[in-house]
C-alpha cells in the first residue's frame, strides 16, 4: 500500500470517529406555532419611513383610549383614525397607477354614498393574499416541510412548502403558491400566482386591484415589547382597534410579520408595513360567512359561492 493512499484511509477513519455532537449542526427554528391575533381594521401598520399600503382619506374624529371597544367607547378626539364606515381609499398616492387609482376612486365614492360595495369579505368568497391579513386570528402550524396557516373566518387555509421553489408553469390559486424558507430566525413566506380572473379582485378593503403579478413576501419573527413598541403606535394611530388595546399590556413574545407587497401593473413601486400579533386569549373560534348570507345593512343577500354554478 502506498504512503498517500495509507494517509488517506487514516484521515477517512479519524473523521469518522469524531462524535456527531462536534460536527455542524443547523440551529433549529424558533417556534412560531401557535394562535396570533392582530385585530385592527384596516390591518397593516404604516412603515416609519417609505412607500406604505393604501390608506383610508376618511378618518373618524376620535382617538381610541387604551381598553376602549367599539367605536361606542372612544371619544371625540383631534386625532382621527381610519373610518371603518367609509372606505375611501387614498387614490391620490403616487403609489397607484392611473386606472388603478380610478377604481380606488370609484369605491371610494360609492362608500361615501352610503353603500356598501361587495368584497371578499362581505360577499364570502376565499380572500386573496394579501386581502386575507383581514382575518384577524390565525392559527400557525410549523412541520418541517410545511407550514399550514389557518384563518378563522370561513375556514381559510394557505399551505406553505417549505425549501422548495414556484413551479415554472404555475396555475394561478385563491391563495397563491407560497413556498417558504428559513433566514435565521426568520420565517420567509413567498407567495405569487394569486389567482385574477375571480369575483372581487382586491387586495384591501379599498378595493385596489392586483394583477398576475402581484408578489407578497412576509418576514415572520418573534421579537419583544420593546422591539414593536414603534409599530404599535403606529397601528394605533391609524387603525380601529375594534377589540380594544389588546397589544400595549403584553409583554410576552409578539409575531411580527414584515411584509413586501409589489405588483408592476398597479403600483409604481413596492411597499412596506408591518403586523404584529399577539397571543389570542381567546383561542382558535372559527367563524362562517355564508352560514347566514342575507346583509342586515342592505336587506338584500350577498353573491355567496354557490354550488348550482361552477365557482370552484
């Protein structure tokens, strides 16, 4: 036997004998799993800087306390936040296209009029991403190929595979196809082929439309009170805290998702927000829209999916 080939048997041998625990090892992932609340309508926190989502140019003329719930106990205030009552997307933005700020115009009108135009939510219908941040509870479940996102409302689910890449010739979905990885202690959702040819193709409750290629990535990460407190306040200076302050007494771990919303046939550039959920006191209760589909508010039934036409 040789000098070089007894060397090599040598080296193979004393790697082999080296104990597993002092070989690299990947770091686990922090566990997100759980059920997380963030019940705020409209839902996205507005960045500290840059482009954000569309928001509401109707305000209601009043600062929401901490603990208040419902619009009944917050009182008149300098400070408005968005009026859930009138949805008046701000179609000025630079951020929206021509034709798509029309039609944010176009619902926003209709809203001030007192009606109720028909959406995803109202109409019971699945949510697209990223109108489905609407469901304000969820439930995540974190396997190691998969992460399975449940919503309350209506029986919502995304499925995520994780590690893996968007097929080449995607066939477009209600939630998309999201794939996921992992960048240290953070989450990384990717999702795109959210399905356009569907009733009510928005992505917020102003109506905004979304083309085939809308492209929405989320940063999930578990991060302490001190590390939202900034994102807080900015959720409660824009939206309506419709449960009360359930955020500003934890002190627990929150979830905070980190969200890219692009689509290059509606917006002229990307935006950034951010939500932050808390631990849900309450539990997973699930919710069904088209249990009772006759709109109180409009007396008239809304344009559930029905099985006598082919919606699915």
């Amino acid at each position: 036997m040789g000098l070089h080939r007894t060397l090599l048997l040598i080296a193979i041998a004393t790697a082999a004998a080296i104990p597993a625990a002092a070989q690299p090892q990947t770091p686990a992932p922090p566990d997100f799993s759980g059920v997380w609340t963030h019940p705020a309508f409209p839902w996205f926190e507005p960045p500290a800087s840059g482009p954000g989502p569309i928001t509401n140019l109707s305000r209601w003329p009043y600062q929401q306390p901490s603990g208040a719930t419902g619009s009944a106990a917050l009182p008149p205030s300098a400070t408005g936040i968005s009026d859930y009552d009138q949805l008046v997307g701000d179609y000025k933005s630079p951020l929206l296209q021509p034709w798509a700020a029309e039609i944010v115009k176009r619902f926003g009108e209709q809203s001030l009029a007192g009606i109720t135009f028909p959406n995803p939510s109202n109409q019971c219908w699945p949510h697209p991403v990223p109108f489905l941040f609407k469901q304000f509870t969820m439930q995540l479940l974190q396997q190691a190929d998969r992460i399975t996102l449940l919503y309350s409302g209506d029986h919502e689910v995304r499925r995520v595979r994780m590690n893996a890449t968007h097929p080449a010739n995607l066939k477009p979905s209600w939630y998309g196809d999201a794939i996921g990885r992992y960048e240290g202690d953070t989450l990384v959702i990717d999702t795109v082929g959210v399905k356009v040819d569907r009733p009510y193709a928005m992505q917020d409750l102003f109506g905004t439309p979304y083309t085939d290629k809308l492209h929405v990535v989320e940063r999930y990460s578990l991060r302490d009170y001190d590390d939202v407190k900034d994102a807080l306040e900015r959720n409660e200076k824009e939206n309506w805290l419709f449960n009360g302050d359930v955020f500003s007494s934890h002190r627990g771990k929150f979830l905070q998702v980190h969200v890219t919303v692009e689509d290059e046939g509606v917006f002229t550039a990307p935006f950034t927000a951010t939500m932050t959920y808390v631990p849900s006191a309450n539990g997973y209760q699930e919710g069904v829209c088209a249990e009772n589909p006759h709109e109180y508010y409009s007396g008239k039934d809304s344009d559930v999916p029905k099985s006598a036409k082919p919606d699915f």
